[in-house]
C-alpha cells in the first residue's frame, strides 16, 4: 500500500519539481487559522494531495526556522581520541565507578534508559540499572545527539550552563568561569563551546561522579580543587613526574603537546566534547533529508504527523530551529517522580533563577532520534512517544491522572509526586500554548508519533563503533 502510493507520488513530484519551488516564494496558506481539520484546500488548482501536502509542510518548517544542522567539522583526530577515552573511563569518578558512559551509552543511544539516573554506586546498566550503594539522580539523563552545532542553547533540563553567542561568556555553576573575566580564564580560553563547559559538571557532582567520602576527588573543597585532584590522577604533578598514568600523558601529548603543568580541566572538558560532537553527529534522518530537499523521504503517515506538528498542534511554537528546540523554557505539567531537586520536587528553571515566572519550566529538549531515547520528559515520567503525544492531546488531564505503571519499577513508582496542591501548581504554570486540549483523534496522534519517528537517523540504531575496547586506566567499561 505505502510503497504504491509512495511511488505515484514520485511522478507527481518529477513533474511538479518547477512548481514546488515556485510554491515557496508564495505566502503559505493554512496553519493560522486554527481550522485544520479540514484538508487544505491546495491553491494550486489540480494539484493532487500529496504535492500540495508537500508544499504546506515545506513552507511550515520553513516558517519555524527549520534548516539543515550545521554541525563544525570535527576537532583533530587526537583530541577526540583523548575526548572517547575520557567519555569511557571510570578514572575521571571518585570511587572509579561510573564514567559519562553509564549514564550516556551508546548501546542505549546516549542515555541511560532510566526515568532519572543512577550515580556513582549504582550497579548494572541500561533500564536495569539498579541503585545498590548508589542514589537516584533528580533528573533523566538526555541523549547527546547534534550538541556540537553552534545553535546549541542553554544545556541541562533547567539551562544552568550556557553561552553567551554574542560575547562568548559562559554562565555556569561555577562563578570562576562565569561573565567577562572570569578568574578561571585558563580554562574557560580552553573551552570550545558550551558543549564543553557542560562536560565540567558531571565530574564535580557528589551523586553523579565524585561518590563517597574518603577518595581525594570528593574530599576536595569545592569546583577548582575536584578538578585539580582529577588532573593528578589523569597527568600527575609535577609536571607529570609524579603519580598520573603514562597512558593518558600519551594522549594528551598527541592531542595538545603541552607541558602536563600546564594542562587543566578545560582540556578534559575539551576532548570530551570534541568526542561527543565528532561521533553522535548523524543527519540521515527522513527528516533532514526531506529539509534537504527530498520530497520523497517522509512516508504519508509523517507528512501528515508533520503538518500536524508544524500546524494545528503547535509544537514547532517551541520544537523549532535547526535542532527542534528553541532552548528555551516553557511549562508542560509533566508528570514529577525521583527524588527532585529538593523534597521530591522540581521547579526546573526557578531553581536556577528565582524568578517567579520560571516556575516549573523547562529547557525545551531537541528531538533528534527521540524515538531512541525513552523515557521521556525531565524525570522520565513517559515511557512512549504514544503517551507524549497523549500527554500533549490534553495537558492538564494527563498531569492529574498520570499512569506511573509505564515506569515499569517499582522503586521509581514509589517516588511519584501525587501531591494535587504541586501537580495544580504545575498545571497552572504551563505555558498557554500547551493549555487548550488538542482534540487530536487516534489516527492523527499516530501520524504525529510517525512524524517524531522521522527524525531518527539509521545509523543512531547501532553507535556500538564509537564505544572503545578499552580504557587508558585499564579500568573494566561494564557497570
Ligand atoms: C549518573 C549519570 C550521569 C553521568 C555519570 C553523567 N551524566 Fe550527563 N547527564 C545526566 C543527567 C541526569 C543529566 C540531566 C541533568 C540536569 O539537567 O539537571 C545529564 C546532562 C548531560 C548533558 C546535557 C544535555 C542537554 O541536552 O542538556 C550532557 C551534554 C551530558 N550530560 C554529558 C555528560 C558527560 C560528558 C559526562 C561525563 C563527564 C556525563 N554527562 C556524566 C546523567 C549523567
Ligand atoms: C510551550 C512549548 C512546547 C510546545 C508547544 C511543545 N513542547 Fe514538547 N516539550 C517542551 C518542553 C519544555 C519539554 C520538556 C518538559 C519537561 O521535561 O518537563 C518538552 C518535551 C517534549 C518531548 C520529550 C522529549 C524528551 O527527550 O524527553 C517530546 C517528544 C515533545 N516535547 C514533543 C512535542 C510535541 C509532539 C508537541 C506538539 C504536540 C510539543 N512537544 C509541543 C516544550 C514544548
């Protein structure tokens, strides 16, 4: 059946290719009036559907800023070298017991498969990843597809490390590297990027990586002193005379060539970045081929769940840019379990800014491959694209009457928030964009679950090439 109408389709458009350019000089009809129900009515006369499908949904994606990644060619060779070690190795954690990888794994498509993660101490991997000696993390681990590209906004569910695109300053947890002369500018004239600076967080938090008192990386002060205590172990002192690993001075000789004395943790965070932004880059989408001028690549199923998603659902309001994500951030009411940031709640942005209008807001995530990379929302509350969809089709429904069954694991059941005073507050910050019931029928939320299903790049299915063998430290790559 598909395949028979994907075919017509192709002689419609080989014939129609002059017209279809024409189209986009046109001003686009439909998609502001708020009545697609109804099927376009094609301006173009004896246009068949297809076609004039085609011609809405390019004008749509257009209008929404949607344009082909532009993803910097990848670091030299060496540093993304250093950049995979660093990502696989348990060295960089206090206790040498998880690495980046538990929790962004490229057997799980750069995430952990969890609702919200599990840190240092936590045994197994994957969705059976269980807590042991270890804690539950507030929040659900996103994956690292595109975070290179230029366009990349604030990072973190509530934004807490960011760039300034204008003047380069970073803003982050750590005042040293922040604003106009940080005192920390060593590191941050080191740092590539926001990508970068994010990847110096991970390492300085207890529950993630620094694990339990009695390792010298937890036992360190404050920011500074973690990463100085990590570069010990990585180069040595000394100028790489004392303690440190022959393996990884090797490393970051061929990647930087610089006297180990005057390597610091903008290094580490460098590589690491340069490895995340050189490997999980892929654009083979349906979608991006289609935003490349394939008219082809979508099936009738996702052209309709895009006109859905660029039209009448709204959701390029804020799903929008090259990334599909305007970084910025918006209440949902999605649904709240782990453990919070403080007593089992989370307020997302507020935390960060106090403000009162950033109640329960989140940073809108990019939704590349987001097929692969379930469970969904800030602390994982979705375990489908089927229940996102639902979840949008009528917000405050679904925050009041959530189904904590999907979690799947009991221990996460139980740390559902099902306080109705916070799930109210929730719902009355949501962004008025996502207030108005949908009314999208089965059908039509299929087709958007087929639309969200075409962002997903083939080659995102198997990352198993970019995990390494083994380690610089010697250190086991199971968890
Ligand atoms: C214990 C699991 C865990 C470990 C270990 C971990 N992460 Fe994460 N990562 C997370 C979680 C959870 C978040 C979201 C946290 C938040 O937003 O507050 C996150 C967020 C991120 C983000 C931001 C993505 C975005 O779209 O905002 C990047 C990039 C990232 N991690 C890379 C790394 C790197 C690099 C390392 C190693 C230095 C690392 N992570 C270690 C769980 C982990
Ligand atoms: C008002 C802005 C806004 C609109 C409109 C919007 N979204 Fe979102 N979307 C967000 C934010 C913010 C989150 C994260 C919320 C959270 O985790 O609490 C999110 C999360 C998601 C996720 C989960 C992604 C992940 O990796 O966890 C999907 C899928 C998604 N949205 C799809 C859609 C679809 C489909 C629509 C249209 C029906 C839509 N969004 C409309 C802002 C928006």
């Amino acid at each position: 059946m598909i395949a028979e109408k994907r075919s017509r389709n192709r002689l419609q458009t080989a014939s129609l290719a002059p017209l279809l350019a024409a189209a986009f000089s046109l001003a686009f009809w439909g998609c502001s009036d708020g009545s697609q129900n109804d099927q376009p009515t094609p301006p173009l006369g004896p246009l068949l559907l297809g076609n004039a499908q085609d011609m809405q949904l390019m004008g749509a994606i257009q209008a929404a800023g949607v344009v082909p990644l532009d993803l910097p060619a990848p670091e030299d060779p060496a540093i993304v070298a250093l950049g995979q070690a660093l990502f696989f190795d348990k060295e960089l954690s206090g206790d040498r017991n998880i690495s980046c990888a538990t929790c962004h794994h490229p057997a799980n498509t750069t995430t952990d498969q969890l609702p919200t993660s599990i840190g240092a101490g936590g045994s197994g991997s994957g969705s059976v990843r269980s807590l042991a000696s270890g804690t539950m993390i507030a929040r659900n681990a996103p994956a690292l597809f595109h975070l290179g590209a230029a366009t990349t906004g604030a990072l973190f569910w509530d934004g807490r490390v960011s760039q300034n695109p204008a003047t380069g300053f970073y803003t982050t947890p750590e005042s040293a590297l922040n604003g106009s002369s940080p005192t920390r500018s060593d590191i941050t004239a080191v740092l590539s990027g926001v990508l970068s600076a994010q990847a110096l967080f991970p390492l300085t938090s207890d529950h993630e990586m620094r694990g339990q008192p009695g390792n010298e990386i937890r036992d360190a002060a404050e920011n500074q002193a973690t990463w100085a205590a990590i570069m010990a172990r990585l180069v040595g002192t000394s100028n790489g005379t004392v303690g440190g690993l022959a393996a990884y001075r090797a490393l970051f000789d061929a990647a930087y060539g610089l006297n180990y004395d005057d390597l610091n943790i903008g290094h580490v965070a460098r590589a690491i970045a340069a490895f995340e932004s050189a490997v999980y880059r892929g654009t083979d989408s349906p979608f991006d081929r289609y935003i490349r001028g394939d008219v082809l690549a979508l099936t009738p199923e996702a052209r309709r769940g895009g006109l859905i998603f660029f039209g009448r659902a709204g959701c390029a309001n804020c799903h929008n840019g090259p990334a599909l994500s305007d970084f910025q951030f918006h209440g949902i009411a999605a649904p709240q379990l782990g453990p919070g940031v403080a007593a089992g709640d989370d307020r997302g942005r507020f935390e960060q800014t106090g403000l009162a209008a950033d109640m329960y807001t989140f940073r809108t995530p990019p939704l590349r491959n987001v097929e692969l990379t379930a469970p969904y929302t800030h602390a994982g509350a979705y375990a489908s694209l089927e229940a996102v969809v639902r979840h949008y089709n009528n917000t405050a429904q679904a925050a009041r009457n959530y189904d904590a069954s999907q979690l799947g694991r009991a221990d996460y059941i139980a740390t559902v928030d099902t306080d109705p005073a916070r799930i109210e507050a929730r719902i009355a910050a949501r962004d008025p964009r996502v207030q108005n019931p949908l009314r999208l029928n089965p059908g039509q939320q299929a087709d958007l679950v087929a639309f969200l299903r075409s962002l997903t790049d083939p080659g995102a299915r198997d990352l198993s090439a970019t995990a390494p063998a083994s380690v610089p430290s010697g250190l086991t790559l199971v968890d």
